[in-house]
C-alpha cells in the first residue's frame, strides 16, 4: 500500500536501501579513485594483479574477493582506517573489529606470519607505503625483531606475510569517493 501526499506523488510504502557491497561493486565496475594511503582516510586495499582485497573473515585476515550483489557476504571485514601514531607511523585498523595490521609474535621459518588482532598501534603495526614506477604501494612494515629493518608486506597461498625479497603492490580504493 502506497500513500500519497498533498502534490499528489505517491510513497511506496517500504525503502530499499543499497547495501555497502551493492555501492562498492557498482562503484569498482566504473570508477573509482586510487589514493595514497593517508591518515583519516578509509581504503579498500587491493593487490594489483589478483585484485583481492584485504579483509577479516572469521577474525583471520587473508585476501577475498570483493563481494558482489551475488556474492554478499557480510562476514567480511574489508574496510580499513589509515591512522597515524605520534611519531608519525602510518597504521591500518579494521573498520570493524578495530584490530591494526601487522606482525605476528608466531613466525614461520621461511616468512613471517600477519594478523590484525592487536587493538593498539604499536611499532609492529606501523608501516610506510612507496609507491611502486609499475603502480600501486609497496607496504613496508617494521621488523622489530631485526634492528627495525622494513620488512614488505606480500601475498602466499592467499595469506598476507612479511617477506623480504618478494614485492607486492597493493592499490588503496578510497571509499570516501565510492
């Protein structure tokens, strides 16, 4: 049932409302605005030649693929805060569960192991990002554990690990100009 009000337009009597997921594929389907990462600023953050994104899924962190009207998954935490520490470290928290990306105190052998449980932006969740000649950022993490080196953040199997060596550029998809 519908009403109508005094011009004679009529109301539908219920509101649909595009979902965060329906905005932001129909967004990456035509344009979108690639940024710096830059602190206040919100990101979707996207290797450059899978296209996944970095998310949370049942508090582990790893690279998905962006949701679609299709595919809708609202167990996927892909929006990220850039924030800055006061000695000017750049840091990325979760929108949703407020953890920062970043080392692991559990390291494999060959790579060293991410998450984003750490509900503090602490010097093993700072990062700096340079931006690659052939697009994208490299992000660049502090090891703490060797003498404060930066270590590059990179992909295996579709986990995130800190590697040296091995180069990932990551796109930041403001989400601001969705």
């Amino acid at each position: 049932m519908s009403t109508s009000d005094d011009d004679g337009r009529t109301t539908p009597p219920h509101t649909t409302l595009a979902s965060d997921t329906e905005a932001v594929e129909g967004s990456l389907t035509s344009s979108i605005e690639i940024s710096c990462p830059w602190p206040g600023g919100k990101y979707i953050i996207r290797e450059t030649e899978s296209k996944l994104v970095i998310a949370l899924k049942n508090g582990g962190l790893g690279l998905y693929a962006l949701p679609t009207k299709e595919t809708v998954d609202y167990d996927l935490g892909f929006y990220w805060n850039c924030v800055e520490n006061d000695k000017g470290w750049l840091g990325l928290r979760n929108t949703v569960s407020g953890g920062f990306i970043g080392l692991a105190s559990v390291q494999s052998s060959k790579a060293k192991i991410s998450n984003a449980t750490s509900l503090y932006h602490t010097m093993r969740h700072s990062f700096c990002a340079r931006q690659h000649p052939d697009s994208g950022y490299v992000l660049l993490f502090i090891d703490t554990d060797d003498d404060d080196a930066l270590l590059p953040m990179t992909t295996s199997n579709e986990r995130l690990t800190f590697r040296y060596g091995k180069v990932t550029r990551w796109e930041f998809i403001k989400v601001d100009s969705l």
